[in-house]
C-alpha cells in the first residue's frame, strides 16, 4: 500500500435527535486522493453523517476506522489530529473578520506558538500564509482583513487554513451554493489541485448535480438517514438516475410552464438607484399574474435591487408606483403594509427566526414580529396554516412545533419562502428561492409562485441560474454591473441571449 493513501471507513452509524432518527445503519468509507459527492434531498442526514467525521456529532453509535484502525471521533480535535477537516456552508462566521488573511490562515499556530514563546514573528506568519495560498494558487493578499473579502475568498481561507497541516480528507458543505459560476470552476481547480498535488480525499456535499459530474470520482446518495446508493462517475451515470434514487420517483428536472393572463400593472419602478450605487437607473415594472424575471450573475445587483424595493436598502433617487400610486418604501415595514413581500437571499439571517418553532415562522405573527407589530393571533388557525403548509412544500420535521434551527439548512429555506409565500400580498419578491434546496422541493416552490401568479399576484423573480429564469418568468431583464442590460421576452429567448447580455455584452 502506498505510504501516503489513507482509507475511512464508517459501519453502521446511527444517531438519534428527539423525534428524528437522522441517521440509521450507515456505512461510507472512502480513500484519500478521491473526490466523493454526497447528494440526497434535504434533510437527508448529509451534514449529520459528516460532522459525524469531523467529530462534531459525538453521539452517534457505531464504529469508525481510519486506516483500517478503529478510532472514536467523539470531538473535532481528534478528528483534525486524525487529519479529517471539514468547512461549513457558513463561511461568514468561521473567520474573525478583523483580523487579517494571514492571521486567520495560521490561527492554531498563533495560539500554540504564543504558549512557548513570549512572542510572535508577524513577519513569518506573513510569509507562511503566503506560500500555502501559492501552492493553492489562490491569488488573496494577505493582509486584507478577512471581513473585506468576497464569500468565495473567505472559503478560500477557510480551504488554506483546513488544508494548511497534514489534511487528508477534505470535507465541503454545500461550497458552490453561493458562488457563480467563474467561482465555481475556481473552487473546482483548486479541488483538483488539492486531489492531485497533495492527494487530499475531498468530500463535497451539493444539490447543484450536473455541476458534481465534471468534478467528482464517485457519488453516495442518502435517502431518509440511509445511504442507499454508490457509484462511480462515468458516462453513463445520468442526473434523473440520481435524482430517481434521492427522492424515490422519477423525475426530470423540466418544469411545466402554466398559462396566466397577465392583468393590470402592479408595480412601475422608475430611475431606481441605491445610495451605495449598486443599482443604477434601474426602470421596470410588473404585471398582474405575471413572474418577471431579473437574471444576472452573482454581484450584478439583484439582491440589492430586491431590498431596495423593499425598503432594506437605502434609495438615493427613483420612484416606486404600486396600482399606479406612488408609494413609500423607505423601511421594511412600510413596505409590508403595501402588501409587499420579500424573500431574502441571506435566509438564515434575515429570512427566519431561528430560535422559533416551525408554525411561529409559518405564521402571520412572524411577520408581524419581523416589522415590530404586534398582533392578536388565533393560535388554532395558526397551527392549521402550518402544518398545511409544511405538506405543501414537504418541509421535513417532526412537528410544527421544532424550532427552526434543528432542520437541515434545505429546510431552513423551504420556511423562509413559505413564510412569504403564504402571507397575503400584491407582490412578491423572490432572492434566489431556490438555493440550497433539493430539486423535489425546487418543484414544489415553483408551484407554489404560479398559484400566486394564478391568483392575480405580481411576482419578481431573481436568479443568476438561467434554467430557473426560462422555466418559470413571462419576462426576463438582465442586469449587469448594477444597470439593466436588457428586457427579454421569455418565450423568445434563450440561455445564450440572457449570458451574453449578463456578461456584459451589446448588441
Ligand atoms: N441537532 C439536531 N436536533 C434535531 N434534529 C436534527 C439536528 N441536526 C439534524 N437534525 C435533523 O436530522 C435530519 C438530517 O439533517 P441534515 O442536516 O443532516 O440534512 P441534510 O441532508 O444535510 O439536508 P440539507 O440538504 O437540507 O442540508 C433532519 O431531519 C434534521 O432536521
Ligand atoms: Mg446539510
């Protein structure tokens, strides 16, 4: 056997949370110098069966062998000494962002070092970080303080700092979910990079499955707590066989497109642009019954433009008409009592709240809390919307009363928009609904929107995935570096159009 490969070997973990068996009976095992993607619907138990291996589900029952020996990973330092490490999907909390790149890189050896000597070299802290971003060929400067940089860079440093001392397996939760696609093929060199050069065995968990097929050697699907699939990645491994096997029934990821009539203008935005300038000019509107589209790449604007109109982001000129009046949106209160509604991209911290069970955030109450209103709730009836809705969009818990943050994070989100979704309002504005959820539920929150647009609601829809946009918008506009680029009809247009016109281009 080659000195440096390094096995894992999982046999019949189980682990128990109240009311949810989240994993039951599982076996994985993996070599290093492997790319493995874990796929499964959300709430499969993917994230649990990972932490598992990073030694941060210490109650799991069953056995582990690393190299063939059997190892009790019952916290995360025995995991990284066991050279496993693992980057969560929230990147933004894993950093101390005022310090610098190179403080973050070599965090351990700072504070180890600190203990022996009385004093630390900056300048070799400097230069050490220095040469492990080279080797990644990760172009960051080091010196930046790491709440100046992008969400891409911060997993940058978070992939340096993990891989930075002996690291033989790499485990990546969910990394692509807010990166574009430039970013991502990126983070896919570097991937390739750590495989080949350093034989690290990566673990990446994604719902985005045709993007796993250009990078990963093989593939455990999770249904239900189980693994119930591996496969090697070849030619004929199809994305709806796997989808088959996540969700139990065939199924192709096209969308029926249901015909509305589109009815009276709803919204006219005029000359729209933000105080921090990310959005510029920006004149649109919105019909009755009609899902209009704003596509754009990541950084293009759209989020920004969504909290403008929401009131969540400050406006320096424009005006915004709802059923041909002009109305004020200057916070997001107000723009909740002209029936308004907005589904925010940063769902975990601005969509939900956490510490609230599943029915509180389902419910009208929740809405009201979020615009500091307080109102009489009928609790029964509260209860009945919930748990209709949990069915609805098949949000996975074992009651409506489990507070938010025990669900997966594909659950997390499948509240966030259900909570919008079941408000009453004119219009809807949609950040990215769909990411991070599995496809199953992709399906049922695109039914969802064209109920609302069935029932004469207007609905703003903004993607930089341009599958989503031709499958569900009337109308697309495609921003790009804050301005709109142009305004396509979707019937009559296609992928190409909208990247040529998202990347800059003029016809
Ligand atoms: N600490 C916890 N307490 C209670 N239930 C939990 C806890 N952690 C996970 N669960 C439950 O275990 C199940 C598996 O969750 P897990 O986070 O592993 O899913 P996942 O496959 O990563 O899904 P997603 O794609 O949505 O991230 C879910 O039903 C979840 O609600
Ligand atoms: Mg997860």
């Amino acid at each position: 056997m080659d000195m440096n490969a390094h096995s894992i070997e999982m046999k019949g973990i189980s682990i128990e949370f109240p009311g949810v068996k989240a994993l039951s009976d599982v076996d994985f095992s993996m070599a290093s110098g492997e790319i493995r993607a874990v796929v499964g619907a959300n709430g499969a138990g993917k994230s649990t069966l990972m932490k598992v291996l990073a030694g941060a589900n210490a109650g799991y029952t069953g056995s582990i062998f690393m190299d063939g020996e059997a190892k009790e990973l019952r916290d995360p330092r025995t995991a990284k000494l066991l050279g496993i490490e693992i980057v969560y999907k929230e990147v933004d909390t894993a950093l101390f962002p005022y310090l610098s790149v190179a403080e973050n890189i070599m965090f351990n050896t700072l504070v180890t070092g600190m203990k022996g000597k009385a004093f630390v070299s900056w300048s070799s802290v400097r230069k050490s970080a220095r040469e492990i971003l080279e080797r990644l060929k990760m172009d960051i400067d080091v010196s930046r303080k790491a709440s100046s940089l992008t969400l891409a860079e911060k997993q940058m440093v978070l992939i340096a700092r993990a891989v930075r001392e002996r690291c033989n397996f790499l485990i990546l939760d969910e990394p692509t979910a807010p990166l574009s696609l430039g970013e991502v093929e990126k983070l896919f060199r570097i991937v390739r990079g750590l495989k080949e050069k350093l034989g690290v065995g990566v673990i990446f968990i994604s719902h985005r499955l045709p993007k796993l097929f250009q990078i990963c050697d093989s593939l455990t699907v999770m249904k239900d707590g189980k693994v119930v699939a591996n496969r090697s990645v070849d030619a004929e491994l199809k994305t709806k066989d796997i989808v088959n096997l996540m969700l139990g029934r065939s199924f192709e990821e096209n969308f029926p497109k249901v015909e509305v009539p589109i009815g009276e203008l709803a919204l006219q935005a005029k000359g729209l642009c933000d105080e921090a300038g990310r959005v510029k000019e920006a004149s649109f509107t919105v019909r009755s019954g009609e899902i209009m589209g704003i596509c754009g790449l990541v950084g293009a604007g759209k989020t920004e433009l969504c909290k403008l109109l929401f009131g969540a982001e400050r406006k320096k000129s424009g005006t915004i008409e709802l059923a041909g009046k002009l109305i004020d949106v200057s916070s997001p209160t107000r723009a909740v009592r002209h029936r308004l509604a907005l589904v925010p991209e940063e769902r975990r911290k601005e969509g939900v709240l956490v510490s609230e069970p599943v029915y509180f955030n389902l419910s009208a109450a929740c809405l009201g809390k979020f615009c500091s209103k307080l109102s009489f709730v009928k609790k029964r009836l509260e209860l009945e919307n919930a748990t209709k809705l949990v069915a609805q969009l098949g949000i996975k818990t074992p009651s409506v009363q489990q507070r938010v943050k025990l669900l997966s994070g594909g659950n997390q989100q499948k509240v966030a928009v259900g909570k919008w979704l079941a408000s009453d309002s004119l219009l809807y504005i949609l950040d990215e609904p769909t990411k991070g959820v599995d496809v199953g539920a992709k399906r049922d929150i695109f039914q969802l929107i064209q109920g609302l647009a069935a029932h004469g609601r207007a609905v703003l829809y903004a993607s930089s995935e341009i599958a989503e946009i031709l499958a569900i918008t009337n109308r697309v506009y495609v921003m790009y570096n804050g301005r709109f680029a142009a305004e396509l009809a979707t019937k009559e247009t296609s992928e190409e159009d909208i990247l040529f016109y998202a990347t800059g281009g003029d016809k």
